[in-house]
C-alpha cells in the first residue's frame, strides 16, 4: 500500500514539489471489472482475445476513465484529508494503455495562486519505455487561511 | 558562447495545452541545472500569435521567448519559423492539407524557414510520407529530438536525417509546465531574435541536444488498488 500523506495545506505547498512516481500494473481483471461497472462491455474492455478478434487490436484496453481516475487519485493522496481538494483534472489520452504492463504515476506542482489558495499540477502515466501514454493538469484548491 | 533554444513548446494558447507562458519560464529558472536552455520558441497548433508580446516575461526571468507556428501539410507536422504577412497572406495556417513544397519554397523566400517536427512518427512524419512520395526540396533541417517521442521514433528521425543529409534539432513539444527545455537545440552562434535564429537554422551549426533524466526508481506497489 501506499501511505497516505500528511494533509496537505497550501502553505506546505512548493512549485517543482513532485508526485510519485509510482509503479502500478492495472490487471485485466481490474480493468474488465471496472469496464461492467460502468457499463461498457465493449470487446476491446472485456479480454485480450476478444479485443483482437472483435476490433482487431492488439490487446484489450484499460477503460479512460479508469485512468484517469488513477491520476486523480494520485493528486487526492497526495492531498492527504485536509482542507484542500481537487477542484479539476483534465487528460488526454495519447495512446493505448493496456493491463497487465508496468506503469509510472508522476506528477508536478507547476503553479501556486495566493490570492485563490490554489495550486496547479502536471500528471501523467507512462510506461517502461517512458513513453506519456495519459497527461493532464489538475488544480486543487485549498480552504481560507485559518 | 551560444545559445541553447527549445524550438518546439505550446502554451495555453494552443488548444490542447494549459502551460501559461510565465509558468514555463518559471520552471525552466528552476530547472536550471538539468535544462540549461536559455530561451523557447512558442510553436502553436495552426495559428500565429502575431500580437503576443512576450517582453515583459523575457525580462523579468532573462529568457528568450520567440513566436513560431506548428501547421499540418500534405507531409506531416512542420514547424515554422519567421512567419510574416506573406506567409499568412498566402497560407491559411488552419488549414491541415497546407502543401508542404509550397510553404518551404514561399518561407525560404520571404526570409522564414520550415522544419518538418517529429519526422519519425506515424502518420504526420515526413519518413512515413518519404515511403510513398518524392522526397522534398529545399529542406534544410529536421527535428530529432522530441520530447513526446514513442520508443523508436527518433531513431527513425535521425536515419531520415542522415539518408538525406538535413540538420537536426531538438524541442520538447511540451504541452505540459513541467516538460519544458527537456529536448533543445544548440547553437554555437548567440541568438537573440527570430531573425537570427532563421539565419542560423539555414546557414548556422547547431546540433539536437537532450536533457531527459534517466529513468527514476520508481516506489513499487503491485495493482491499481494500491495506489
């Protein structure tokens, strides 16, 4: 498991602080199951079989929104359960991200706000190769001083 | 002495990047020991932001900030640099079918240059147009280095490059804050405005220079549930 972080307050907050990295494999089950969960029995989420036979790819595919819920949770851990919160996450997905292979979390504070209490973030996924396969930016936000 | 530029970032004004400038500048200041670049060129998707003034920026964290433009043409990706009225008079830069011969014979005469970007990569790189098509004329340089770059990509570029003898350079084609400056071209002449820099891209040594990290350690966890 990965420990939670202290809650994190704006103060604490530091441009170039980093995220991660962090390894993690999604497995086929995980993806498989959280692609029923949403309703999306599609092949290409089902299995690497059906993925190849139904829509020829190379392989079945982890859900987007999967992935993008893995990089916000990245931010969220890293929040800790302080006063600050994730105002938004935005991604594009620039490649397949298949389940199964090893993949690295990484993240930047690139931005503080003072007047907002506010922080921007770069996050991403990549794999072994280093290759971006999801990128994004968040903000959190942050209570009033108290 | 020199001069070290990133040729190829986006900023927020590109329609898939959030970077704001300053926040570019800011990180390349704080990154200064592994991305010792000492300005970038702002390459926006289709579009030429001739009314940006950057100067206020440049002073404040004594960098260069230039104006360049990334189209799409009939060959793939090309930067473009120097852009001026005539340029934007003849080509709509919206245009994703611009004609590649074209546009660096019209560059080449009103005192800008082209650069097909990323020449390796599928579909909008110029080696996977050279397997079908006449090569084209006139090409002075090409983009080795890229920062968005997939696993065989650049030696790719590099074999495109060297078969046809161009130049090569280096961006980070950073669409994100904290990718800036990682991929750069060197320069051994001094270059403070976008003229110089046409200048020395046509006629000038420079080389493609990488500052990408090896790759961290990373902590291990073993399934997304972990994270």
């Amino acid at each position: 498991m990965v420990t939670r972080a202290p809650a994190k307050t704006f103060e604490t907050v530091v441009i170039g602080e980093m995220l991660g990295p962090h390894a993690i494999v999604i497995t086929r089950e995980q993806a498989r199951n959280y692609a029923l969960a949403c309703g999306m029995s599609t092949p290409r989420f089902m299995s690497d079989e059906d993925a190849r036979r139904e829509e020829g790819l190379p392989a079945m595919l982890t859900p987007g929104n999967m992935t993008l819920g893995i990089l916000a949770k990245l931010v969220t851990d890293w929040l800790g359960s302080g006063s600050g919160q994730l105002a938004r996450i935005g991604t594009t997905f620039r490649s397949f991200v298949h389940p199964g292979v090893e993949l690295t979390l990484h993240g930047f504070v690139t931005h503080t706000d003072q007047a907002a209490r506010s922080a921007d973030l770069d996050v991403w996924m990549e794999n072994e190769d280093g290759e971006r396969l999801v990128v994004g930016t968040a903000t959190v936000a942050f209570g009033p001083a108290e | 002495m020199g001069t070290i530029l990133d040729l190829h970032s986006h900023s927020e004004s590109s329609e898939d990047s959030r970077a704001p400038v300053e926040a570019y500048l800011n990180w390349i200041r704080l990154r200064r020991d592994e991305r010792p670049v000492d300005g970038i060129v702002l390459t926006e998707h289709r579009k030429f932001d001739r009314d940006a003034d950057y100067r206020e920026l440049e002073d404040r964290f004594g960098l260069v900030v230039m104006r360049a433009s990334e189209v799409e043409t009939d060959y793939g990706h090309m930067l473009v640099f120097g852009v001026n009225g005539e340029l934007l008079h003849r080509f709509d830069f919206a245009n994703v079918h611009l004609n590649a011969q074209e546009l660096i014979d019209a560059a080449a005469q009103s005192g800008a240059v082209v650069v097909p970007c990323h020449p390796g990569r599928p579909t909008i790189g110029l080696w996977e147009h050279y397997r079908h098509r006449e090569p084209l004329r006139n090409v002075v340089a090409v983009e080795v280095l890229n920062g968005g770059s997939r696993k065989g990509e650049e030696l790719q570029s590099r074999e495109l490059a060297e078969t046809h003898g161009y130049r090569m350079v280096g961006g980070s084609d950073s669409h994100l804050v904290s990718l800036i400056g990682l991929c750069a071209t060197r320069f051994e002449a001094d270059i403070r405005t976008m003229e110089e820099l046409v200048r020395e891209l046509r006629d000038g040594r420079y080389d493609a220079i990488d500052f990408r990290p090896g790759r961290r350690s990373p902590q291990r966890s073993h399934t997304a549930s972990d994270v």
